[in-house]
C-alpha cells in the first residue's frame, strides 16, 4: 500500500468518524414539542436565561390543557392554550443550543426547519397565527443577528389542525437558536389560540453529507490508480 492511498484511508476513517459523533439532522431538538410533560415558564426568564431555561417553553399568556373549546390536541393528549396578554402578539418561546452543529454552520451549509400545528375554535372567525426562528451567536438576547417566520391566516373548524413552517439558512456564527410560536392578540377577540406537535431540525443529515464526502474521496481514489 502506497503512501496516497494510506492517507485516502486515513482521510475516510476521520470522515465516518465526524459522522458518528454528529447529531442526527432530523431529530426533533425542541424539548416536549408536543406540551405533554413539562411544566410552562415565563417568556422573560426563557429570553433572558437560555442556559439556564434552554429546552423549557416560556409563554407570555398560555396554559397547557387537554379537550378544550370543542379543540382536540393533534398529538397525544394536552396542547398549549395561547389567550391574549394584552399586547399585539401573544408568544411562547424555547431555546436551543446548536453549538454541536458548528461545524456545519460556519460551513454555509446548515438550514433551519421549525413546523406547528394552530387551530381555534369556531368563535374565531380569522385568527392570524406564526411561527419564528431567531439566530444568536452566544447564550444571550444581545447576540441576536437575525430571524426567519411565517404567518397563516386559520379557519374556524376546531376539527382542523393548520400546519406553519419556516425554513431558512443558518447564519455563520450562530450558536443558539429560539423557536416562536405567536397569534395576534386583536384577532384572536378574548378566545385562545391552540399549539400543538411542534418540530425543530437542522438538515442537511449528516450521512448525507458523508456520502457526498466519500464519494470526492471515491473520485480522487480512481484519479490516483490512472
């Protein structure tokens, strides 16, 4: 075995290594995304304490309930009841830590997933429901550089179950990341919004950025043998 192809080998061993250590991509990483176990927080300790509150939803004006206004929770058996805090938006908020990712997102190559289910009862005639991603480069509300959302006006059929996505791409730096669910206060007219079965991921998978990888190494191998 030439000294080449001894540091292909050398290079492939270090690449599945990387992927072995890598969180999986398409893990949920919210912290009881679908309002089943842990107890609610207060959206100021959650924005102003992510180490400490990283993983805890933190709500402005919500409750955890199960059956509730003819709503059935879309996933196992309690939701988040959002009502209006007397401001423009009523919110709840998570952090997440993403330092495990760095690599990928310092490459330009990381995008961020987060999807909700909303629904509202049938004295809501048009509620306007959102879903937000904000980036932050340290542990702390002052490191935010930006965020990414998207709105839906929703029916009233309690029976329906609305889906809200964003997707974008991660800013270099970015080492933690605070998931957003929202309604609009004045149309939500004194009736409570629902939340249920949400999901944050960060793709590409990283087996899938391992095959791409060994199949360049694949590539240089059969320049090597010419």
């Amino acid at each position: 075995m030439n000294t080449r192809t001894k540091f292909i080998l050398a290079c492939t061993g270090l690449l599945l290594a990387f992927a072995a250590s890598t969180p999986s991509a398409w893990a949920n990483l919210l912290v009881d995304p679908g309002f089943e176990a842990n107890p609610l927080d207060t959206a100021y300790n959650v924005l102003n304490f992510f180490a400490t509150y990283q993983g805890i939803w933190g709500v402005e004006a919500a409750t955890i309930t199960g059956v509730d206004g003819g709503v059935t929770p879309a996933q196992g058996v309690k939701m988040l009841r959002m009502v209006d805090d007397g401001q423009t938006t009523t919110q709840g908020f998570q952090d997440t830590d993403v330092t495990s990712y760095a690599a990928l997102i310092d490459s330009g190559g990381a995008t961020v997933n987060l999807s909700g289910l909303f629904n509202v009862d049938k004295n809501v005639p048009a509620a306007l429901a959102g879903i937000y991603v904000s980036f932050f480069t340290a542990s702390n509300y002052g490191s935010l550089t930006t965020y990414i959302g998207n709105t839906l006006t929703l029916d009233n059929a309690p029976g329906t179950w609305e889906p809200i996505s964003v997707s974008g791409a991660i800013p270099a730096g970015t080492r933690w990341l605070v998931s957003q669910v929202a309604y609009n206060d004045a149309l939500l007219g004194g009736n409570p919004g629902y939340v249920d079965a949400a999901d944050l991921s960060i793709t590409p998978e990283p087996a899938t950025l391992t095959l791409l990888a060994l199949g360049g190494l694949g590539a240089l191998l059969r320049r090597t043998r010419r």
